[in-house]
C-alpha cells in the first residue's frame, strides 16, 4: 500500500512524464503556420501543471 509521501511523488512524476509525451506529439504537428500555432499551445498548456503543482508544493 502506497503512503501519502509516495502518492504525491508519483503525481509529480506521472504529470513530468505526461508533459514529455505532450511535447513529443506537438514536435510531429506539421510544419505550417497553424500547426506552429496549435504546437505552441499544445506545449504551453500541457506542460502547465507539471510546473503548477511544484510551485504549489513549495508554497
């Protein structure tokens, strides 16, 4: 049975891992102005809350 110190870190670790997946996909997005556009997005918004949840665990 995992602890709540374990339940956190494997958050932190699923949500890096999710954002890594999220840039490889916006990396394969063509190479247009709306695909630039849409990759853009895609990486500001899936790589988000990686970074909201460490910020809040700090705070």
């Amino acid at each position: 049975m995992k602890t709540e110190n374990n339940k956190k870190y494997d958050l932190e670790d699923r949500l890096i891992e999710f954002a890594a997946l999220v840039i490889k996909i916006a990396e394969n997005l063509k190479n247009s102005r709306a695909g630039n556009h849409i990759a853009g997005q895609l990486v500001r918004s899936g790589t988000s809350p990686s970074l909201n949840y460490g910020e809040a665990q700090s705070a």
